[in-house]
C-alpha cells in the first residue's frame, strides 16, 4: 500500500433546536395549563357556593314551617295588639336587637360564634331612608324580645310575620344569610383559613358576599337568595379582570298562604270535614281520607262554577287531574289537582324534613 494506512474520522453534531422549541413553546404550555387551572377553579368556586347557599335556603325554609306549624303565626298575632300600647325608643332597643339577631343566626346555622356588629344592623335600618318609620317597623319586634326569652324565636316571629318593611326585611336576612353560608362554606372547604372564602378566591372573603338582590317575601309566598361576588384571578393572570359571579336558590317557604294561619282556618272548618281529617287520621286511612276530600273539594268547584262552562270531576284512575272547567266563550280550560296533607301529624311534627 506504499505506506497508506485507512485513517478514521468521527463527526461531532451539536443540535440545540429542542432548546429553541422548548423557549418558545414552554410560556404557551403554561398559559394554557393556568387557563385551565382558572376554569376549574371558577367551577369549583361556583358549584360549592350553589350547594351552600341551597342548605341555607333549606334551613330558612324549614324555619317558616316551624313558625306556623309549632303556633307561633297565632302567638305573633296575639302579641300585635301589646306591642302597639307597648313605649319605647330605638336608641334603648340596640342590644336587645343584636342578641335576637345573633342568636336567630346561631340556630340558623347550626352553630354558635357567628357574630355581626351593631352597625351592621343598623345600617340596614338608616338605609331605609326614614329612620322614624324604621323605629317603628322594628316596634314589634322589640316588643316580642322583650315577651319571650327565646330570642331566636322572637326574630322569626317578626321576620316571618312580615312586620318589618320590605326593604329592611331583605336587608337583615341578607345578614343573616350570609353568617349562615359562611358556616357551610367552612363545612365544605378544607383550609387553614379563618375565612372559607377567601380560600376560593373570592374578593374580600365572607365580607365580600353580596345578598342586596335577595328577595325575601315579595311575592308572600318565596324566599329567593341572591348573593353576588367577584372570584380574583391567579398571580400569574394578574392582568385579567376580575370575574363576577352570581348564585340564586329560590325557595318556596310554607307561609300558609294569603290568607289566615293554618290553626285558626282549621277551627272554621264544618263539622263534616273536621270528623273526616279526625277519625280517618285516627284510623289511618290516609288514603281513604284524602279521596274523600278529593271528593268534597271537587263538589265545592262544581257548585262555584258560574254559567258559560263546563265542570266536571274526573275519575279516581287519572290521579294527576281532578276536575276541569271548560269556558265555552273563551275557549279556555282550567285544571285542578286536589292534594291533601296533614301537617299536624305526628310523622310531621316530629320528622319535619319528611
């Protein structure tokens, strides 16, 4: 070969384009992956504010059963006629105010140590407008304080009586509704916080909880829970706007109807339907009973019907519909569906939630 030997080579590459990719693509990875973090996280917050506002509606619900099922829609009327001969001022009313607030809560809520200033309260009065008139919405209430030691009886009595004005009405249970939901959120969020929501991310915590749009009776028969708060965005979307966010529970509160307490319509009630809710109760046949009024009930529509239509009673084998009256002149039809419940029964009285 002359002296030519086989010389080896060897080819070093450097390749940093997956550096290049890994810079460019890594910020939008971490966009996307805080994005949906965000979302998630608004989810969460959302889902677990419905729930705890639902147990606070139900709790409030359950709390308008109780006042007029225990008499205390009678008791509260019968306490009208001394609050009205009854003297005294606002300004001597305050702490007798803030206990029967507090203590309404307590039962509320389930626990104790919710607490809400004085001023609190008092600016849901001074916000009505007219602090005389306020003065005197809340005579009742004071005077009902001062009758019985229940205090958190005393507020439900007023509250539920519908003594105060609408406006302060709202505006106290807001209060209430929100040391309520902060005591559920507390059940449902694990965090080393004193404030639940805080943990969620929402603006100001518990504070931050707005219940201006509740509703509380408007309607004579609904109570409608409204609360209105702002959930902030991660560190690292500081530069997104806050999101506002909005839960609402309506709930259809047992106020027995427009007209009088269930007791005192009970006593107006003749003789023949009073022996029917009596005995048939007694014997339990409940079933048999509540056919008999379907039966009584029925008779009453056909004999109110006026002329121009048509009333019938429809058979027991289509439980949904009653009776019907047909308009011969409007072309219109009304159904009815006759539902019978004893509330005073003892499955009612002592399992309220059944």
């Amino acid at each position: 070969m002359s002296g030519v030997r086989v010389i080896k080579t060897a080819w070093r590459r450097i390749n940093g384009s997956a550096t290049i990719e890994a810079t460019i693509v890594l910020p939008f990875f971490l966009i996307v992956f805080f994005s949906f973090a965000y979302i998630i996280r608004i989810f969460f917050t959302y889902n677990t504010m419905q729930d705890a506002l639902s147990e606070v509606g139900r709790r409030y619900g359950n709390m308008s059963y109780y006042y007029h099922v225990t008499g205390l829609k009678d008791y509260s009327d019968a306490l009208n006629t001394a609050a009205d001969e009854a003297e005294s001022t606002l300004s001597g009313q305050h702490d007798v105010l803030v206990n029967a607030f507090n203590d309404f809560n307590d039962t509320v809520s389930g626990a104790s140590g919710q607490t809400v200033s004085l001023d609190s309260i008092m600016g849901v009065l001074e916000e009505s407008g007219d602090l005389a008139n306020a003065s005197l919405d809340v005579s009742d209430l004071v005077q009902t304080v001062i009758a019985d030691p229940k205090a958190e009886l005393r507020l439900i009595v007023t509250v539920f009586a519908r003594k105060l004005s609408y406006k302060i009405t709202n505006g106290i249970v807001g209060l209430m509704a929100r040391g309520s939901l902060g005591r559920e959120l507390e059940k449902r969020v694990n965090t080393n916080k004193d404030d639940p929501a805080l943990a969620l991310g929402i603006k100001g915590g518990i504070s931050g909880l707005d219940f201006k749009q509740t509703n509380i009776f408007g309607d004579s028969e609904s109570m409608e829970f409204v609360v209105n708060y702002s959930v902030r965005a991660p560190v690292s979307f500081m530069f997104l706007p806050d999101i506002k966010l909005s839960n609402r529970v309506k709930i259809i509160a047992w106020t027995g109807g427009r007209g009088e307490s269930v007791k005192t319509s009970e006593k107006e009630d003749n003789d023949e339907e009073t022996s029917i809710w009596t005995k048939m109760d007694n014997d339990k046949k409940y079933w048999d009973r509540g056919l008999e009024i379907e039966k009584l009930e029925t008779e009453k529509i056909i004999n109110s019907a006026g002329n121009g239509v048509d009333v019938k009673a429809t058979s027991n084998k289509y439980p949904v519909i009653d009776a019907y009256i047909f308009n011969n002149s409007q072309k219109t039809v009304e159904y009815y569906d006759i539902f019978t419940l004893n509330p005073f029964m003892k499955t009612y009285s002592e399992k309220p939630s059944a």
